[in-house]
C-alpha cells in the first residue's frame, strides 16, 4: 500500500491519497479517467510517495497527512524532493506526460 502526495504545475494545490497499486492510481490521475478533484484542479505531479506494509498503516498514515497543515506538507515533500520533481517517471518508468 502507498499513500502519495500529487500537486500541479504551479505548485498550488496539494492531492493527498492513498493505493494499493501507485503506478495504476497514477495513470488514472494524469489520464483525468476518474472525476474528482485531481481532474477539476489537474493534479497530476507526483511529488511524494510511501510504501507501507498494510492497509490500515497506510490509512493511519494518510489521515495523518490529510489532517495536518499545507506547511507540513510541503516540508515532508521538501525533505526527499526539494525540486518538487514529478516521481512517476522514476517510480513506474513511464515516459508520458498527459
């Protein structure tokens, strides 16, 4: 299970969610496939990830997330990604960008 941050081009916007298959989920996002707030707000960067063992660890930690500040968040996403670069590539070796 993974629990993930996406944001937008302009970095305004911030995604909090959780999967159990990250690469699957994000194809979805960045193919705006589900509506949502990923697709109004075209959230498709992904930005910050978590492998966890459980479902329920990964629950955990995802309301944990969600219910802490923007400001948080951004130091948990600066802390391994400072350049805010877009992760998918690297985590599921897909070279589009949709």
């Amino acid at each position: 299970m993974y629990i993930y941050i996406l944001t937008n081009k302009t970095k305004n916007v911030l995604y909090t969610g959780v999967s159990n298959n990250l690469c699957r989920r994000m194809r979805e996002h960045r193919s705006d496939s589900i509506e949502g707030f990923t697709k109004q707000y075209h959230v498709h960067r992904l930005v910050y990830y978590e492998a966890h063992e459980d479902s329920y660890t990964a629950i955990s930690r995802e309301k944990q997330l969600k219910a802490g500040s923007r400001k948080r968040k951004v130091e948990l996403i600066e802390s391994i990604n400072p350049e805010w670069r877009d992760l998918f590539q690297e985590l599921c070796g897909d070279d589009d960008y949709l």
